[in-house]
C-alpha cells in the first residue's frame, strides 16, 4: 500500500525503531540522577547530542532537543526575540514558510511586534537579495528573520546560504527550518539557529531540534526548567531522542544514493503527469527542489474528492486545496506563488519507495482524475469543447454559495459562449476562486481583468483572448 | 539492582512497552490526514484520550496530551492564568508544589503577576482552611490556585477535596497537579484542571495530561495550532500517547492489591528505619500518604557521599539534601516543613518492588550511614559523646567555606564544651545551615535562638538545654 505523504510524516526508520527499542530498557531513567540508571540515561543523551550536532553542523552545546518541530520553532523564535528584543521587534519572514513559523508571527504581532512576509516568484523561492530588502525597509529594527531550507508543500529549495550572508551584513540572526531538508542533509550558510522534526526524517514522533548558534542572543520565554540547557522544559524523551539521532545518522549515510534514485522516480512523475492529464499545472522549482517531492494541481477537479479516490485506489498523497483544509481556504504557500490550488495533490516519496509504485500511481491517476471531472459536469479538455449556443453580450455567471472547484468549471464551461474580446464576470464567495480564476486565465490564455466587491461576493472579470 | 527512585521515573510497565511497539507500526502517520493511514492514527489517539479521560474521571474533549508533565503544568498554569486575566492576576499555590508549579508561579510574577504561597506544617501537608484563607487575604483578584495531590518529595497527601471546595466557593478554579498520585487513582473533589506525567507511572516519556473541565476560562499563551484543541502545539507523539493510555489503565486495575504490599514494605521501612540507624527523622505524614514512598534523613551525614554509598551497593534513591542539587540548596519541600534536610534519602519503590529487596536495603543502610558518618568525623550518636574538654563562655564555631553536613556536626561536636544555658554560635555561609540548624536543636532538644548577619555568612545561636 504506497504511501506517498512522507513530507507530513515519515515512516519509522528501522534504525530509530531498533534504537528506541534499545533505549527503552536503557533510558527510561532520570538523565539527572547520579545512581547508575541515571548516568546510563545520562550517557545515551550525550552521545545522541553529538550525533545530532555532527549531522546538523554544530557544537552538541549549540543544540537542544525539543517535543516537536513545532515547538522548537515557536521557542526558536519567542526565545531569539526575547534575546534581541533591544534590538527591536520587528521579525521578517517568507510568505512560505511552515504554518508554525507563521503561526509564531500571528503571536508576536498579537504581542505588539511587527513582521514583514517576503514574497516568491511561481516556483515558490525568495528572490535573492528579498531578505536584504526585507531589512533595509523594515519599519522598526529586525529582531529575527526566519527561512525554511525548502518548501513543504511544493519541494522548492531557497537561497539560505544568499540568505543568511544578507541577514548577517545587517546583523540579524537568521533561524532556518530545515524541518524538510536536515534528512538530505546539512543546512548551508551561516545561520544562526535551525529547527527540524525528527519524524520527518523517518524518526519517531516527539522530537525537534532547536539550534542557536553560540554568540546569538537567545531569552527562553518558557517558564525555568534545568533541563536541556534551560531551553526545553520537561523530562527529556530520551528513547525517542536516541531513535531520533540513530536514524538521522543513518538516513544521511543513505541520502546521496537515495536522493538520486527518487529524483528519478519524481522527475518521472513530473515528466509523466502533464502527459497523460489534460489541464494539469505541476508547481514548484522543477531543477532546485528536494529531491522527493513533487506537487501538482488538476483544473476542474475537487481536491477531497481526488484524494478519497486515490485512497479507495491505495494512495495516500495530501493537498492543498481549500476544500481539505478545514478553514476551507487554499494553502497560503499556493496562494503566495499564485498558481493553481484547485485538484492539488501533493506526492512525497518516503525512502524506499519502489519503482513499480510509482508506475501504478501514474497508470491509476488519469482514470481517477478523469471520473472526478465527469462527475462535477467539468468541460472536455481544451481544444474539445462543444460548439457554442448564442453569444450573449456581457456574460454573468453566478457561482455563489458553490466551492471550488466549481466556479471554475462554470467559467470553462461558458467561455467558448463569449465572443473573442468579450467579457465574462464570475460571481462567487469562495475563497479559493481568488486564486483559481487568475490562475486558469494564465494557464488557458485568456485575460483576466480584476476582481471587484459584488452584492455578495466578489465579482470576477474573465476577458476572452481566443 | 533495586531501583528505588519511581517517584522520579518508574521503569517502563510491560504494557506500555507493548503498546508502543504496536503504536510504532499502526501509528507512526498524522492523525489530521484523511487516507488510511491517517485514519488509523487518528482512531488511535482517540482510543486512547478515551481511555485516559476515563482513569482520570472527565470527558474525553476535556484532556489533551502534552509532551511532558511539566509542559502541561506550565501550560496549564498559563492559559488558566490568561483565561482569567479580568478576574485578577494573583495566583495561589502550596509552598511544597513540584518545581514546574514553582516556576510557572515566578514566570507569573516577572511578568507583573502576584503569589502567595500557602505553607505547610511539619508533615508537609496544608492546612484545612488555608487556601480560604489565602484566597480571602489575597492582595488581587485571584485568577487560579493550585495544590499537588501528593507530595513528590515525602508522600503526604493534600486535602485535594477540601481546597477545590474551598476554591469553588470563593468562584476560583483550582489546578491541581497529580503527577504522583493519578497511577494509584483518579484524584478527589471538584477541581477545574489537572495535570500529570505518563513517566511517573509507568508509561513512557514525552506525555504529559492537560485536563480544563468544561466552563473553566482558558486562553492558550502558545501561538496557534489545530492539534490536541488548539492547547498543545505540535505533532501528536502518538506511539508513546497510546502507550501512556494503556500502561494507566493496567496499573489502575493493579493499584488497589499493589498500593498495599507497597504500603507495606514502606511501613516496614519507616518503622526499622530509626531502630536500625541512630540520629534519622523519617518525615512525611505516617497516615496519610503515597503508599510507595519514603522519605527521612540522617544527621551528620553527607547526602551526596550517601547516595553515593547506597549506589556502590546497588541501590537507586535520591535526595533532597543540599549537595545533591545543582544549585547547592536544600529541598524546598523539607526547607518549607521545617525538617532536617542533611542525609536526606527518599525511597520510591516501584511497582513489584520486592520483599528482599527492602530488606536487603534495611540490612546495608546502618553500615553505609555509619561508614559516611566516620569518615566526616561525626560525633557518636547521643548519649555516647565524648568527654568534653574545658567549656569557654561563649563559643563560636567558624564553619564558613564549609558544605552541610559539616557546620552541624561542628555544632554537635562543640556543644558539649558549652556549659548548660550557654550559648555556642556557628558562622556558616552554606544555604543548609539554615534549615539544618533549626531542625539538629529540634532533633537535640536545644534551644534555637536565631541568625542574624555576620560580617561573611550568618551567625546561628544556639543555646545548650541540657
């Protein structure tokens, strides 16, 4: 049963499930404690420590383990913050980054604090030199910048090290979330703190890093604990932190051969999808990106229902639709490439993935993708359309109250009614059609005009090019 | 090897093992996801808040899992405070609280918010009546209380009931903290949140339980997040969650048969104890208390050399004497009881602790506290003190650059050169002395008279009764 959503969560390593096993007859004891199973516990944190600081490229002083990727960034950033807060409070970020980096800046905003989002270009990367504008034109001094290694959602790599070069020629730290890259391998440039995710390595759940360089000003907003250099309060997860180092030690020993073969299998599936799937848009960097994930969006198609089909056919993929979010909006890091969020589907290789899976995916998704279009009335493929009826001047098409992808289809459906050089206008309250309707018009070549506030909803303007 | 410290972390039950072997492999993928794998893990963790909100008597919404007992403390300790922020920014809690309580309180007062601590007698049990007491003389509105259902430190139990009573009539929710108690049952009264740790009774590390019973004001301090109610960010450490689940429900079904022959062993130990070994005050309520654990401690020794001797012996316990702890200072447990801190040892016996074991422990303790006792010179027990040379008027004894227990066994040693009704003072600049003094006269039947400063560390006066 393939599952290719390794980016949310990766399976166990057999390494970390060996290493945990070992480590719970052994670690199970007080890592403060003077009395053997104490020094035991003791022993395997410390060397876990090196490991990890080996494959990260720090001191083991530098690097603390922390209950998840989550909250090393959310204490990465309140305690670099709190550190520099003399410094201002002003946090610069990119518009792409991790919902927890982002959720930490709705925090420091609610806090009074002021952040700046940096925009990317449709492949999803910062623009170099985009941080260095960032802090030139921030409206009160930069505590903190903040850039992940690579995109969660669409795979693509960013200019960390250019990052960081800028970040320091201003004197600002820069914290990385190297979350989805630190299995592939080390975080390039001088970055002052990183964070990362063990189970997206292939580790078990429970476990983050959190590194702050020594020399960064760094206050721990968290109430005092002695534990983990006072950064991380809590009884440390110890058997879950030595499976954690165990297997990123191993994945690394694994990542060039591995990193090559799923490259492979990926650059296949990007080959291979727009061939075989009338009206798909495959996002993201297709030469800087990691070397497992791939992404893609299909018109006319409902994101929910094409991930429900895909898993009674035994795929488990995630998207970034707005219709399997539960806020019901398109994911902020399509929406910040401004590509297509409607039938996204999202395919993340875990290590090992065979050959043979990846061939069934492609043989089952154009049946699969097919049967969702027929099911929503969606119009034939582009070039096939039915010949028109009567044209109609100035065409409305009213999609209120209907969820995407919807209003799209109904704007297919109709274009081939207006007359080349003339206008239709969409109706519609959905959050998605923001993004969609721009995004068909540039996939499709026709023109698109604006939005404006409507009675309810907001109007759409689609000019027809050919 | 007799591990004796469960009360710091109990080895693994079988259960718990067993169930995190299985969770290992059925629930390593993200519960938020909609494809099969995801839909297991997401009926895992509901198994398993099910199962757990039932050991601890509330609603299954009412409890979310944290990555540690102390996290959930201090979390829970935030987001009632923020929840409550019209009502008042004081908090209430118990002078003998685990330190994550402590902390979270003085994270409360650097941020601008007040404290009282309620004191304790020499049992180390509250008072009935004085969280009335000190929710009436509170010098703000008071926002939340807390109390421990039993002391980690020296077993006693808390009037759990009697507070919440006490709390809910004065319209203030009560936390209470049942890290030690919750495997040996759910705890008493009509409380508004609870908190504990897997670790303690047997389940793994890196799960804490945070319960707000419905209706109860509360406001996350942490940044935003869908999981576990938006109240514990990060991704759900699930394995080690179903395992935590399932370890308190096995040993709730062995508590009642367990809780006794462990009740046992310790009323053996407390009663042999000070037959077996001279100069001991065993401490902690006899009545009403953990049924495991066991705390006294030994004049004229060293805590440290102590544990030290025992653990070259083969047995695991800990202490609350001052050169045990990283910051050279007494427990604040014994240090808010009043008791003797010196030689301190505290024995947790696990569960399935064996007969032989404690009385191999009782058969090795007299030896090892004596040798200790030699080697640091320690007077002979009382009544077989040598004879005194010539007495002086007023004597003083320089102990300062010196660590407990050597400033009282200095005093030991010199009070009989000091004649009946004479006064001996002893110069220490140790954080120990502080306590250990006062508790040695109490021990001694001399007459403490009080410290004042002196021109380096404190003068104690002590005066000769008999």
């Amino acid at each position: 049963m393939p599952y290719f959503d390794a980016a949310s969560s990766a399976p166990l390593h057999p390494v970390a499930r060996q290493a945990l096993l070992a480590a719970l007859d052994e670690g199970w004891a007080d890592p403060a404690r003077l009395y053997r199973e104490g020094r035991r516990a003791r022993l395997l944190l410390d060397a876990a420590r090196e490991a990890a600081a080996e494959a990260v490229g720090c001191r083991p002083d530098e690097l603390v383990f922390t209950p998840s990727g989550t909250r090393a960034v959310h204490e990465g950033i309140a305690g670099a913050l709190a550190g520099r807060r003399r410094a201002g409070r002003h946090l610069v970020v990119s518009a792409v980054e991790h919902s927890s980096v982002l959720h930490a800046a709705a925090a420091h905003e609610a806090d009074g604090g002021t952040v700046t989002e940096v925009p990317v270009d449709r492949m999803g990367r910062v623009a170099p030199g985009a941080y260095a504008a960032a802090l030139r034109e921030a409206p009160d001094g930069v505590a903190l910048a903040c850039l992940q290694s690579a995109n969660h959602e669409v795979g693509t790599l960013q200019p960390v090290a250019e990052a960081a070069e800028e970040c320091a020629a201003a004197g600002v730290p820069l914290l990385v979330d190297a979350a989805q890259s630190l299995g592939w391998g080390p975080a390039a440039g001088k970055w002052s703190l990183l964070t990362a995710s063990a189970h997206k390595w292939g580790g078990p759940a429970g476990v983050g890093l959190l590194v702050v360089r020594k020399g960064v000003r760094f206050r721990t907003a968290s109430p005092a604990d002695e534990r983990e250099s006072g950064r991380s309060p809590g009884f440390e997860n110890l058997p879950a932190i030595v499976a954690a180092a165990a297997s990123l030690r191993a994945v690394r020993a694994e990542a060039t051969a591995e990193a090559e073969r799923l490259r492979g299998l990926v650059d296949r599936i990007r080959a291979r999808v727009p061939a075989l799937v009338p009206e798909v848009e495959v996002v993201g960097d297709p030469q800087r990106r990691l070397p497992h994930l791939v992404t893609f969006s299909c018109l006319y198609v409902d994101g929910e229902a094409l991930l429900h089909e895909l898993d009674r056919a035994e795929f488990s993929v995630s998207s970034g639709s707005s219709c399997t979010s539960s806020t019901l909006t398109p994911s902020h890091v399509l929406r910040a490439m401004g590509v297509l969020s409607e039938g996204n589907v999202r395919v993340s290789l875990p290590r090992g993935t065979a050959e043979a899976e990846v061939d069934r995916f492609l043989e089952v998704l154009p049946g699969v993708v097919a049967e969702v279009r027929e099911r929503l009335g969606a119009p034939r493929p582009a070039g096939a359309e039915a010949s028109a009826p009567a044209p109609e001047p100035e065409l409305v098409v009213d999609s209120l109250g209907k969820r995407c992808p919807i209003p799209v289809i109904e704007l297919a459906k109709v274009i081939g009614d207006v007359p080349v050089g003339g206008v239709v206008t969409v109706l519609s309250d959905d959050e998605a059609a923001r993004l969609d309707i721009p995004a068909w018009c540039e996939m499709r070549g026709q023109t698109y005009e604006g939005e404006r506030p409507a009675e309810r909803g907001v109007a759409y303007r689609v000019r027809r090019r050919d």
